[in-house]
C-alpha cells in the first residue's frame, strides 16, 4: 500500500498505522490505502475494500468499504477518548431482498457480531443503515429495479487495532453476500447501478 500518512504523526499514531497497515485480508477482498478526509482529526489513516473489482481502484460491483482511524489527544467528548473509528460499507442487492423491513438490523448486527466475532473490544457506538430501491426510467429503463444497502458506523476502539480492521473486512464482504469462509465462491445475482 501507498504511504500517505502525514510526515510528522506523533509515535502513537504511528505504531497506529503501522499496525492498520500490516493487516492481512481475505484474498477477494483489493484494500489499498487512501488519501484520510480532511479536518476529521489531527492524525488519521484511511484505506478502501473492494470485493472482487474488476480492476483496481474502482469500486466493484459487489460491494465496497471504507475505514478510517482518527485520532486526537484532545479527546472530543463523543469519542469517549483519543481514537475513533468511522467506516462505510455499501452493497448492491436483488429488489426483493431490499424491501425486507429487518434488513437495516440486519447490516447493523453483522458489524457488531464482527467486531464480537474478532474480539475487537470498543464503546460509544453509532451508526445508520440505509437501504435504497430504485426503479431506472427513460435511458435507463432497462437497468431495471434495483436495491442496495449501506451502512456507516463509528465506535472508540479498545485494545489493538487489528480486530478492528478485519472486523470491518468482514462486514464489507457479508453485505456482498460473502460471509466467512466463503472465498472462492462465486457471488450470484450482484446488480449495481453505475456511478458518475
């Protein structure tokens, strides 16, 4: 992975990083580290998942993710502490699974029984699940109906990173209907509309 942290991160974030940066994923899942967002916190390293894209740095049309470590001495009273962990996972779905009303519990109990599942011990979580359908008209009439689901989080991690990180991994891959193990197995009926 690229390099792309600031040059003069204090040693704890470093270590941070470090440690974010040496984490093994499953092998169809591509992550490679990412330019952080700006004005979030004064050291932070970001990284993107993609299930099995069809080339590298576009998001695949199975699902994809994004995970972001924060971190501020000054600790902001909703971190609850110095560090903070926001990640985004999104996935493409057939429509009828999209109209199912337990769907966005669901997204939100696959991340925590992850994080469980990993021993990733964390405080003040938060979160949305969001599900979409959609109906394509006109020129796009012939994309059909489509559905998806997405789900941004946050929570103050505890402990080492690494559970963290492969927490999120896994979350990525179940929203792509790729659970644990599941490596090598073909994805059936992914639809994803295409983006600008």
């Amino acid at each position: 992975m690229a390099d792309l942290r600031p040059p003069s991160a204090p040693p704890s974030f470093e270590r941070a990083a470090a440690e974010v940066r040496s984490t093994v994923f499953r092998a169809d899942l591509t992550v490679r580290e990412i330019a952080p967002p700006s004005g979030l916190a004064p050291e932070c390293i970001a990284l993107a998942g993609d299930v099995r894209p069809e080339q590298d740095g576009v998001d695949s049309p199975y699902g994809t993710g994004r995970f972001i470590l924060l971190h501020d001495p000054e600790e902001p009273d909703p971190w609850n502490g110095a560090w903070r962990i926001v990640c985004f996972a999104q996935a493409p779905l057939e429509p009828d699974i999209g109209v199912d009303p337990l769907l966005a519990d669901v997204a939100w109990s696959w991340l925590v029984d992850a994080l469980k599942s990993r021993r990733a011990e964390y405080h003040s979580a938060s979160g949305t699940a969001t599900k979409t359908l959609s109906k394509g008209f006109g020129s796009l009439a012939a994309d059909g109906d489509g559905a998806q689901i997405e789900l941004r989080a946050s929570w103050s991690p505890l402990g080492g990173l690494t559970p963290h990180v492969e927490a999120w991994s896994e979350l990525v891959c179940m929203l792509a209907g790729l659970p644990p193990g599941s490596e090598d197995i073909a994805v059936l009926g992914a639809r994803r509309a295409a983006r600008d």
